[in-house]
C-alpha cells in the first residue's frame, strides 16, 4: 500500500501544482489584458495627437 501512495502522491502534488498555476494565470491575465488595453490606448491617443498637429501644421503652412 505505501508503494501505492508513493506513486500517487508525486501525480497529486504535481496536479495541485498545475491547478494554482492555472488559478494564477486566470488571475493575471485579466490584468494584464487591462494593463495592454490601457497602454494601447494611450499609443493611440498618442498617435492621434501628432496626426493632429501633423494636419495643424499643415493647414498652418497652406494658408
């Protein structure tokens, strides 16, 4: 029987293991998905400020 419960018990601790790694992961992930979403915005806005003042100052120069 102790045989048995050593075979058993490296499969129940390596299962354990991957199920708080996936409980992490599902934790992380959301924030990090926020954490992107929130950094492409502001490279969109970014980009949207200069294609702004690009087009100001092109309208500037025309007049």
């Amino acid at each position: 029987m102790s045989g048995f419960m050593w075979h058993v018990t490296p499969i129940t601790v390596l299962v354990s293991a991957v199920a708080v790694i996936v409980l992490v992961f599902l934790g992380v992930l959301p924030a990090l998905a926020a954490l992107g979403g929130i950094v492409a915005g502001m490279g969109v806005g970014w980009l949207v400020g200069r294609v702004v003042v690009a087009l100001a100052n092109r309208a500037g120069d025309a007049r």
